[in-house]
C-alpha cells in the first residue's frame, strides 16, 4: 500500500503554512506596538518621578540652612519664638 501525494495536498499544506505564518506575523506586530506603548508610559512616568526626586533633594539641601529650616517650621506648623505673638492670615 502505497500513499500518493498529490498536487492538492501541496497546495493546502502551503496555503496552511502561510495563514500560519502570518497570523504568526500580526501577533508579533501587535505585542511590538503594545511593547512601544508600555515603554512610553514608563518613560514619562520616569521623567515625572525624576522631577520628584529633583524637588526632594533641593527641599533636603535647603533644610541643612538654618533660615530655611526656621522659615518652614514657622508656616508649616505654626512655630513661634518664646515671647512673640504670630498672627495667621488666611
């Protein structure tokens, strides 16, 4: 018993092959466009985080001087000297 393979079959394993590959093709084309999406919301969160940081450590910087350090306690929380009256305006 021998199988013959005929030209049809040739033609359906080709046409099988390439529906394959290209649903093979626009998967990957869409994980790449996910891909650049992703990247570029992380990128602006980075960006935004590292304003952040930028703040941060100038805030830190300027706590190491005294007027500043003073100039925060006073409107932050309301800190006052022995003897002095502070009024609050809002």
């Amino acid at each position: 018993m021998k199988i013959r393979i005929t030209k049809g079959f040739w033609v359906v394993l080709t046409a099988v092959i390439a529906v394959f590959t290209l649903y093979v093709m626009i998967r990957t084309v869409a994980h790449i466009a996910r891909t650049h999406s992703r990247i570029a919301e992380v990128r602006v969160e980075h960006d935004r985080l590292l304003r952040g940081i930028e703040a941060d450590s100038l805030f830190i910087e300027n706590l190491n001087s005294e007027e500043f350090l003073e100039t925060y306690a006073r409107e932050q929380f309301n800190l006052q000297r022995p003897g002095e009256t502070v009024y609050i305006f809002e």
